[in-house]
C-alpha cells in the first residue's frame, strides 16, 4: 500500500514536471513570436491575436500566460538581460583582477553583437510609456526591476575579491545605456554619418569616462 502511494505521489510529480515543461516551452514560443512582430509592427501596432497565431496558438492561450502586451515586453526584455549576462559571464570567467575583469567588461560594452531592431523597439517602448502618463511610472518601474536583476548580478563580480570592478551607481549604468542606445540608434537611422569603428570608439570614451579604474 505504501509502495503505490510512493509511486502515485512520484507519478504526480513527474506530470507537475512535464506540464511545468510545457508552460515554459509555450510561453518561450509566444515570447519568441513576440519579439518578432513586436519588430515588424512595432510595439503600438502589434496585436496580441498576431502573436498568439505565430507562435501556433489561441488568444486563449496567450492569456493564460500574459495578461497584456506589456506584460510580454517585459518577459521579452528579462530574457534579453538573461542572454547578456550569460555571454558576460563565459568573459569574465576567465578573468582574476579587478583590472582584467574592468578591461572585460569594456571590450564586451564596445564589442558585443548589436541587436538594431532591439534597440529601436526599446526607444519606441519608452516613447510609449511617456506618451501615457496614467501608466508612465508603472511601466518604468517595470523596467527598474528588470535593470535591477542585471544590477545585482554585476555586483557579485564586482565584490569577488572586495575590490570594484566598476562603480555601480545608477547615474553610471545610466550613462552607458544611453550612450550605447542612442549611438546605435544614430547608427541605424544613418549608416553614413556613423561607422561601426567609429561607433565603438566612441562607446570606449564613454566607458573611459564614466567607470573609474581600479
């Protein structure tokens, strides 16, 4: 009797598994399709009917996943920091001082791949929230808790070994993202006033600027 119960309880386990499993993958799918309607229509003019039937499924089930589109921009936007800290983190794995690590992280600032239409759908995010002052602060809070994550991640490198790897207040991150934002999107609008070279030098200035060295 006590075998069957051990075996009904594991049985109910490995199906919470499996349909835990499907959760994911489904809404990996409807965050996949999102990005790339969200890219094609752009934020505002995107449908959630549209993501939901690229991604192969109903209405229905996007809602089962995500109450709004905002929602799924957000979901979107942590699985994009996740990425970046992924790929970070392989960089800085290999590195033992504060001045390796610094020299890391503005080789990976100058260097890491460009997602044009990412960095165009954030602006346009943004230009959203701004036009829409009654959910303006939620949006942006939203998006502080998603920086935030990425944050705490940087300093765990950062107090490896009690010393700085760059300073972590938010004016800074403030400055880098901005500048790495808006020389990309000065790069897309006109590929002729501004070369990838030119781009990256820039963007090491920047980071020159703004993170001391160790």
């Amino acid at each position: 009797m006590r075998a069957r119960e051990i075996s009904s309880r594991s049985g109910g386990d490995e199906k919470l598994n499996k349909h835990q499993l499907r959760t994911e993958a489904t809404k990996k799918k409807l965050i996949d399709a999102a990005y790339e309607v969200f890219t094609r229509d752009g934020f505002e003019a995107a449908r959630i009917e549209d993501i939901a039937a690229l991604a192969g499924f109903t209405r229905g089930a996007y809602y089962a996943h995500f109450e709004t589109k905002t929602d799924i921009f957000f979901a979107l936007l942590e699985e994009k920091a996740s990425a970046a800290r992924e790929r970070l983190s392989s960089v800085l794995e290999h590195c033992r001082t504060p001045e390796e690590r610094r020299a890391a992280v503005r080789d990976y600032y100058m260097r890491s791949k460009v997602d044009r239409q990412w960095a165009v759908l954030l602006v346009e995010f943004k230009l959203y929230a701004l036009r829409r002052s009654h959910r303006h602060e939620e949006l942006a809070e939203a998006h502080r808790r998603v920086r935030k994550k990425m944050s705490e991640w940087m300093r765990e490198y950062a107090s490896a070994d009690k010393q700085p790897l760059l300073e972590t207040e938010e004016f800074i991150r403030a400055g880098l993202e901005s500048a790495y934002m808006g020389l990309l999107l000065e790069r897309s609008y006109d590929p002729r006033r501004l070369s990838d070279a030119q781009v990256r030098d820039l963007l090491g200035r920047f980071f020159d600027a703004l993170v001391p060295i160790p």
